[in-house]
C-alpha cells in the first residue's frame, strides 16, 4: 500500500506553471496556493509527486506523495540554479563535512538526482517557521542573537562558515519543547578560513543578522502583521 509523503520545494526551487505574484514582505496577503505534479527517480523507484506551494516566503513548498520508502514523510526537493554547477557541488560537500549536526542545525542530506536535465538534492524539511515571515520573528532580539550565534559556531566549529547571510535562510523551529535556529542553503560557504577567521566569522553574522532581524522587527511593526513576542523555550 502506497504511504503518504510530503515534498518541499524551497528557494532556489522553482516550479513550473506558478502563476502568481508575490505580496510585499510582511503583508498579510496569502498567496493563492497552486499545486504542481512531477515525477523523478530516486534510488530504484520511480516517484510521482502532487503538491501545493507552502507560503509566500518559501512559494516553492510542495506537499506530495510516494517518495523512496527510505525517506521521511516530509522531504525537500532543491533544484541547482542555472549556471551554479561550483555552487552545486559545494553544497553537496558542505553537507558531507556537516554530518553530524544534519537534522540538527540543518536539514539532513538524503541524495542528489537528475530531474528534467537538472541536477537535484533531497533534503529533509526542518519545519518549524521561517524568521523572514512573522510567524518566525516571534521572539525579542536578544534571545535570536543567543539561538543564532549557537548555530553559527555550532557550523564553525566543523570547518564550515554560511556565507549567506540573510533571514530568509534561517528557521525558528522548535523541538521537544526547546527553541532553535536552524540553517539552510549551504551553496555559499566558506571551509578554508583559520580558527581565528571561523570565529570572527561566527561572530560578526551573529551581529549582522541580528541588526537585520531588527529592522525586520519594525518594518512587520509599520506593516501591522508584528506578532507578539513570546518567552524563549529553553
């Protein structure tokens, strides 16, 4: 009997035949969900999946089903970007370096295929919300700059820098009750810097996330779609 599964499509995914525009950040606007059928080989099955686009942040979110019976119930479909074969294989060994920690502070690495032509990796869903909607930018800006910088030094500290610091890449999500930051899209990463120079690094886009998450907190704030904030589940 075929099993329910869920497949995800996050940026720099793209689906064919999406046809709506994008509210301004913050605007309460939903998107219209389109759904999106596609079909692509992994491991020794053939699998067909149907989905709807998640949100306006991540409009490339698909639910599906019928993935390798190895995989989880909710997995992520990301297409390489044209002309972004160096930025491929980077992350594919990013994920390598960062083993221990999949799952953990970033999704967990399941493979890479060949969909229509293009080079594909599967990943985990991680969940949770991601800090550039407001559901995600829900706690004060001194409990995010605490979960960040652990999850920065957590990737330091296995050789691996995120160099591309933005909020969009970042997910509040919480699990067995404790909050965290989790990070995704390792195509822009640094694996060659010193100690000294992982530390810094770690230090300064803690600093710099944390300054973007501010204005971010005041243009939701003008915008009228601020959430409450809420106590850190620690």
């Amino acid at each position: 009997m075929p099993r329910n599964w869920s497949l995800c499509f996050l940026p720099p995914f793209y689906v064919v035949q999406i046809q709506h525009s994008a509210p301004a950040m913050g605007h309460p606007t939903r998107w219209k969900l389109p759904t999106e059928t596609i079909r692509f080989r992994f491991g020794s099955r053939l699998i067909t999946a149907t989905g709807t686009a998640s949100d306006h942040v991540h409009r490339h979110v698909l639910r599906d089903w019928f993935p390798e019976w190895c995989l989880p119930e909710r997995i992520v479909f990301k297409k390489q970007k044209e002309g972004w074969d160096e930025e491929f294989d980077q992350e594919k060994v990013a994920y390598a370096k960062l083993r221990p920690i999949q799952g953990i502070t970033i999704p967990r690495f399941y493979g890479a295929i060949t969909y229509n032509g293009t080079r594909a990796i599967i990943l985990s869903d991680i969940g949770g919300a991601c800090v550039a909607s407001p559901e995600g930018a829900v706690l004060d800006e001194k409990d995010f700059h605490q979960l960040l910088y652990k999850a920065l030094t957590t990737l330091t500290g296995l050789g691996v820098s995120h160099d591309d610091s933005k909020l969009d890449n970042l997910h509040l999500v919480t699990e067995d009750g404790k909050d965290k930051i989790m990070m995704v899209d390792l195509e822009r990463v640094d694996m060659d810097l010193s100690e000294d120079d992982f530390a810094f690094a770690a230090y300064s886009k803690a600093d710099f996330l944390t300054r973007q998450y501010r204005s971010h907190l005041r243009t939701l704030e003008y915008d009228g779609v601020l959430l409450p904030k809420r106590v850190l589940k620690a």
